[in-house]
C-alpha cells in the first residue's frame, strides 16, 4: 500500500472514530435536557405513544409466548455505514456521514462501524471499489452486522451486486428517511403521502428469487378454466408491479380528495385576510420548540430527526394586536428523495401560501450554509421561491460569540434566537411583525350598527387609528387592505 493510499485510509478511519465517539444515540437524541421545556411546550400527548413504539437494545424478538405479540419490541437493527469523498471535502463528507448515523439511530438501528472510501466516482457496480467491497464483507461477518447502509441513493443494480458480495441487507439513504416517514407519521393524510413515497421507491427496485420470477400456467394447472385460457400469464414480479401501480393510482386519488379540505381553510384564512406565516428549515433545527414558544402549541419537540409531519397551524398576535397564523412544517435534509417532496406537495403548499417564511437554522450545526442550500432548494421547488424570507438562527445558546459573528456576517439581517431560553424571541415577534404585509389604504367611514361584520373585520388584522361611537353608527379612521377598502366604500365620509 503506497503512503498516500495510507494517508487517506487513516484519514477516513478517523473520520469513523469521531462519528462512533460521538456519544450514545447521536448527540444524545432524546435527551430530558434537550427535549424542551414545559412552560412553554404544552401538553404534547403523543410523545408517550411514539415513546411506546421504540426499539429498546437487548431485547429479541423471538417470542416466549404467544400472547406476547402485541407487547414485543423490537431488538436494535445492527447496522454499518458507508460513505465516499473525493467530489466534496473530508469535512462535508464527515458531516454527511455524521447525519446519516442520526437518521439511522433515529430510525431504530445501532451504528456500529463505519467505512469511508476515497474516491472521485461511485463504483458503477458495487458503489465501492471491489477490494473496499471484500473489506466491507469481513467488517460486516466481524460484528456481526445485518445492515449495510450507503450515504447516497443507490442504483437497484448496486445495491443488489453489494448485497451478493457482503451477504448482509444492503439499504441507502432514501430508505433510510422513508422509514423514518412511515413511524412518525401520524394523520390519514400523512400516512398517505408516506406509502405513496415508499411505492414511487420500491417500483423500480423489485427483485424476485427462483421459483417467483417463473410463469403463472394457465388451463387446468390454473384452476381448471379450460380452452383459451392456457397460456404463459404474469411473472410473480410482473403481477407485483401491476398491484404497486393500482396502489399508487388509489393513493394519488386519496390525497387529492384530502387537499379541498386543506384548501379550503386557507381560503377561510385569506377571507379573513389573516397573513399566514410558514416555519420552514432543515430537520432538528428547533422549528417545533419554536413554535411552541410563540404560541404554546403544544406540538411534540423532540430531539430526533423528522420528529413533526403533519403541520400545525395555529393563531398569534402582533403587539400593536394584528392577527396572523403560524405554521410548523415538515424539516428538510441534504438529499431529500424526490419522492418525498412530491408526495407531500400539499403539505409544502403551507409553505408556498404564506407571505412570509420563517427560515430556522441550527446554529450549532458545523455546517449551517449547507443546511441553508438545502432548504433553499426545497422552497424553490414548492414555488415558494419569491416568498419574503427571514434567516432565524436557533440554539443560539449553544455556540460562542465568535460563531455567532460568522454566522451574522453567513445572513446580514438574521435574527438569532434561543426557543429553548427565550434570548431573542421579542426581537423575533417584532421583526414578523414589521415584515408582516401592511394594510394601505386610507379610510374615514362611519359604519351603521347594521354591519358590525365589517366593524369586526377592521379589529381582525387592520390598523384603527381613530374609532367614535355616533348615533348614527361607528365612526372609523383607519389603514386597510384593499380588498376592504372596496367593501367599505359605501360608506366613506368626509372628516
């Protein structure tokens, strides 16, 4: 082995090292300090559920007895990751690797070694180079591993000739993410868009063995339905993609018959001309305690990845007594599966609705500008791309003054905030509130008793600047927007 092949094998081993070192359950997910706080948390009664379905380490799941088999848990997935560089540099693979060893804890699997390559190019037929792969073989019968995870979305023609050399399950990353999906979600509609995404990825990936890829027979070996009917029928893997499709065609159908519901409570929202406000950011940015902490929504915080699917919508108020709602959304991450985001299209339409998008970043992250890359490109593919957007770094309370000067001089005009604390959150509400859309039109009116609806609407989300009970009716000097305007017009007078 040359000394520069040396070098880079010690440098990836490295690498390793610090990922498994990092503590139990990558970073201590779960843990009672970074969970939130209960003044301003709320109640979040579906922590003890989820809490109810999580792989304990140790146990089996080989049953004692039958009745067991609603209790068990199930035991630890033991897995070891894999992972390239040479396209990006050793710490931007090192943090990707680092993600991907909290997304598989997060998804109930123990990470127990690592093997990282480098190489400008994956390997067309087995991801890793052949003698990588052989080493990855003995790494994985040494630990006793039963999966391999790679750092990237493989090829079906990969992932099948690394398995046939490691004789292990061989998974990726989008896998890995959709899994996560499938245990956290928790509406109808979620659990839709989760399924839909896990079919798009398993279609082209089907394998049949043996005796499953062979011909269904037809006449009397079929059921004894006579002439005409003989004849070589479905492969077992033709008739599994044939049921993949029907499924996906009734999914699709099922969530578009969901989005009117959706729609129309947006609709209600613009009727009412209440500003809708959209959290978005990468996942465990802290966009849940966020909320929680300007409204107490009560929403599950917890210190794993893609905690919250479903988004919560819930209503604020401004200091000077505006109205506005506030919506918590699914977290983004580095190679989201394009699956992913065209199944929960209608739940980013949260985010491509809203007139303004609170953009939250982890500032403990080691890389935010990359966090801030991927979100970016995400919002631009829900066309939410021309939406006013404000950079809230989060977790402020956990890195140094020298960090927070990078991170104003990554952002000018950023807002840095700690939902765990409290530091920053009245500059935030102040700052929605001056990016919030502002009504313009000037109105003096005098308002009959009759129509205390339009009295009603002025106080929801307009600027009274003058109000007089007359005889004749309320007496108005107010800014407004002008789709009230042309409502109160009937009324205008003179001052």
């Amino acid at each position: 082995m040359s000394e520069e092949q040396q070098t880079s094998r010690d440098r990836g081993e490295a690498v390793i090292d610090r990922i498994l070192r990092r503590g139990a359950k990558a970073d201590a997910l779960d843990d009672a300090a970074s969970v939130g706080n209960a003044e301003f948390d709320g109640d979040q009664f579906e922590r003890e559920d989820r809490s109810a379905l999580r792989r304990v380490a140790g146990l089996s799941t080989e049953l004692q007895d039958i009745t067991d088999v609603e209790y068990r848990q199930l035991r630890l997935e033991k897995v070891i990751l894999i992972g390239l560089w040479g396209e990006q540099t050793l710490q931007e693979a090192e943090n990707s690797l680092r993600e991907l060893a909290a997304l598989a804890e997060t998804a109930g699997a123990e990470v127990l070694d690592g093997l990282l390559q480098r190489r400008a190019h994956p390997d067309p037929a087995t991801y890793l180079g052949k003698g990588k792969a052989q080493e990855l073989k003995a790494m994985v019968a040494a630990v006793s591993a039963d999966t391999v995870i790679a750092d990237t979305e493989l090829a079906p023609s990969q992932r099948r000739a690394l398995e046939d050399v490691v004789n292990a399950k061989v998974i990726d990353r989008t896998a890995v993410i959709l899994d996560i999906f499938a245990q956290h979600a928790k509406s109808r509609e979620g659990k839709a868009q989760v399924e839909l995404a896990q079919l798009q990825y398993l279609l082209p990936r089907l394998r049949g063995w043996g005796e499953s890829m062979s011909r269904q027979a037809g006449g009397q070996a079929a059921g004894g339905v006579g002439m005409g009917s003989r004849g070589p029928g479905e492969t077992k893997i033709e008739l599994d993609r044939r049921r993949i499709n029907t499924r996906m065609a009734k999914l699709r159908k099922q969530i578009a018959a969901m989005q009117p519901a959706r729609e129309t409570k947006r609709a209600t929202r613009k009727k009412n001309q209440v500003p809708a406000v959209a959290i978005a950011g990468y996942t465990n940015a802290g966009k849940s305690s966020l909320l929680n902490r300007l409204t107490q929504a009560g929403v599950l915080v917890e210190n794993a990845l893609f905690a919250t699917l479903d988004p919560t919508v819930r209503r604020a108020t401004t200091e000077d007594g505006r109205e506005f709602t506030i919506a918590d959304t699914v977290g983004f991450v580095r190679n989201l599966p394009h699956q992913l985001v065209e199944a929960f299209r209608s739940t980013l339409e949260e985010i491509a609705d809203s007139d303004l998008i609170l953009h939250i970043v982890d500032a403990s992250h080691p890389d935010p500008a990359g966090q801030i890359a991927t979100v970016r490109d995400v919002i631009a593919e829900v066309n939410a791309g021309d939406i006013k957007e404000l950079v809230v770094f989060n977790k402020v309370d956990l890195v140094d003054d020298v960090t927070r000067m990078a991170l104003r001089g990554l952002e000018p005009g950023c807002i840095e905030v700690s939902a765990y604390s409290g530091e920053g959150i009245d500059q935030l509400i102040r700052a929605i509130a001056d990016n919030l859309p502002e009504p313009d039109v000037s109105v003096t009116a005098l308002i009959p008793y009759s129509r205390g609806d339009l009295v009603s609407k002025l106080h929801l989300n307009h600027r009274i600047e003058f109000l007089e009970h007359r005889e004749s009716g309320s007496f108005i000097r107010a800014k407004v927007k002008p789709e009230l305007a042309a409502e109160l017009a009937a009324f205008q007078v003179e001052e």
